[in-house]
C-alpha cells in the first residue's frame, strides 16, 4: 500500500506531465512532442499501477485522455502535410514538364 506521500508524488508527477503535453499541444510544438511523450512512457514503465487510489487514478485518466486528443490532433497534421507534400510534388512534376517544353520550343533538346 503506497503512502500518502507517494500517492501525492505520483498525482503532481501526472499532473506535471499533464501540463507539458497540453503546452506542446496548444504550441502544436510537434518536435518537443517527442520528449514529452518519451516522459509519460518513461512514467508509466515506472510507475506502479496503484488505480485503486481515486487521485492516481484520476490523474491517470486525464492524462490518458489528453494524450488521446494530441494524438487524433498528431494524425492531423499528418495528413495535412501529406497533403502539402503532395501538392509541392505535382506543382514540381508541373515545372519540369513546362521546362522541358520551353527547351523543346527554343531546340535546345
């Protein structure tokens, strides 16, 4: 049975990881994101698996929860670039056929 002292420890180390996974979240600061979420891994490894305190268990949920939402916001953003990946390629796959045409016209190929 973990004591009072590690049952508040745990709630203020969730909490904590809470806080910087919202702040990477609000940023969209996708790079930092990678930190934060190996800090919640590394937490959760470690952590002994004590839900039978509302408090942790609480603070577990809400930062379950929290993590669900930046992840559907991650495959987003991925989709969005994938998008503008695909528009760079097709404009780029437009300028070559354009200049090749233009070389054609002067005789150049």
């Amino acid at each position: 049975m973990p004591t009072v002292a590690e049952v508040r420890d745990d709630v203020l180390r969730q909490r904590a990881l809470y806080d910087a996974l919202a702040d990477v979240l609000a940023r969209e600061d996708w790079p930092a994101l990678a930190a934060v979420d190996q800090s919640i891994a590394d937490y959760l490894r470690g952590a002994a698996c004590c839900d039978d305190d509302p408090q942790r268990l609480h603070a577990r949920l809400r930062l379950k929860a929290l993590h669900g939402q930046v992840r559907k916001r991650c495959e987003q953003e991925c989709r969005r670039l994938r998008e503008q990946l695909r528009d760079y390629l097709e404009r780029a796959e437009g300028r070559s056929a354009y200049q090749q045409s233009e070389l054609w016209q002067v005789g150049a190929l």
